[in-house]
C-alpha cells in the first residue's frame, strides 16, 4: 500500500466540532510540524488581507495586465503572473482574478 500524502493524511483527521470556538492561526501554528507543506498553504491562504476598496478602483489596472500582446495568454499564466506581481511588489490592493480572464 503506498505512503499517503501529507494532505490525505490532513484529510483523515477527525473533523472538529463546528460549535468550538476555533481561533484557525494557533491550529495552524500548532500543527505545523504535523503538516509543514499544509501548513505553509494555509498560511499563504490566511495572510490574504481584505480590501476595502471600490470595485472601480479594485479594476483599474485590468488596462494594464491584459493588452493586445498579451490577449493570447492562457488563464493559467495571466493568472500567476497577477499572483506573481502581487508577492514581488507587495501591492496591497485585492486582485480579482476572474476580472482579468
């Protein structure tokens, strides 16, 4: 029988109680030793931050990511190199993906 996976066995731990108060980065810090390759996804999941600001201005910059050079570019790609721009440069505004494909 071959080794499970890290996620499979994430996904084989007994399911916690949805009536817990459950504060979700101490479980992450506390299992990340358990689950180092999880973990890591999770806190990359986490530290998205929420935005506040208009849609208009959220889509301003679409201009800029997709012009007629770059229109031929597959979702895939468009969409790491959103991601991308977003870990180099920090910026701070909330990107929308599905905007952009």
């Amino acid at each position: 029988m071959p080794k499970k996976s890290e996620l499979e066995m994430y996904l084989d731990e007994p399911k916690i109680d949805r009536k817990i108060e459950l504060d979700i980065l101490h479980f992450w810090k506390a299992n990340q030793y358990r689950f180092p390759e999880v973990s890591a996804m999770a806190r990359d999941v986490l530290c998205i931050p929420i935005s506040t600001v208009a849609s208009e201005s959220a889509f301003s910059n679409s201009g800029r990511i997709l012009d007629q050079y770059r229109s031929a570019l597959k979702h895939d790609i468009v969409e790491a190199l959103v991601c991308a721009k977003d870990w180099l440069y920090g910026d701070k505004g909330e990107v929308f993906l599905n905007f952009y494909l």
